[in-house]
C-alpha cells in the first residue's frame, strides 16, 4: 500500500466515524423528541425508550448505507459495461472510417 493510498484510507475510515457519530446524534435527538410526546414515562423507561430507539435507528441507517452501496456498485458495473461497449463500437467505427479513406485514396489515384 503506498502513502497515498494508506491516507486514502485514513480519511475514509475518519469520515465513516464521523458519519456514524452524527447519524448517533440524531438518533438521540429523535428518541429524545418522541420520549417527550409520552409524558408518563419513568426516568428508567425513558431512558430505556431512547436506548432503543437510538439503536434501532442507527441499524437503520446502516441498512439505507448498504442498500445505496450495493446500488451504487451495480450501477458502476452496468455503467463501465456500457462504456466498454460504445469505446469498443467508437473504435470500429474509426477503424471501418480509415479502412474506407485508405481505399478510396488506393483507387483515386492515378495508375
């Protein structure tokens, strides 16, 4: 592994618990706007309630993560196949163009 590619992955590691730390946050900030709507809960079930619900969000954030990592792979693939096939058609083309300007400059001149 080179530097840069070592530093490559230090960034993406740092941005991962970056992203993980917020979407925890924000799960807190919603257990805690939901516990506040039940007013009747104890400090236990409260904190219970929010607990659960912080994790229960993060999962589901890291199950939309997946989901839109997966996607975006298929996408990659289904995208360089279809470039592969239009750079090879390009290339044909080019070949064919040449191929014809070869011959007509062969016949076009004077024997």
């Amino acid at each position: 592994m080179t530097a840069r590619e070592g530093e490559r992955a230090l960034v993406s590691q740092i941005e991962g618990h970056l992203l993980l730390a917020a979407t925890r946050e924000e799960g807190r900030r919603a257990a805690a706007r939901l516990a506040d709507r039940i007013g009747w809960l104890t400090d236990a079930q409260r904190a219970d309630l929010e607990s659960h619900f912080e994790a229960e969000y993060v999962e589901l954030a890291r199950s939309s993560w997946h989901r839109t990592t997966n996607r975006a792979e298929q996408l990659r693939r289904e995208y360089e196949t279809r470039y592969r096939s239009l750079r090879q058609r390009l290339l044909a083309c080019f070949l064919l163009a040449c191929a014809l300007l070869t011959a007509t400059a062969l016949l076009t001149l004077p024997a």
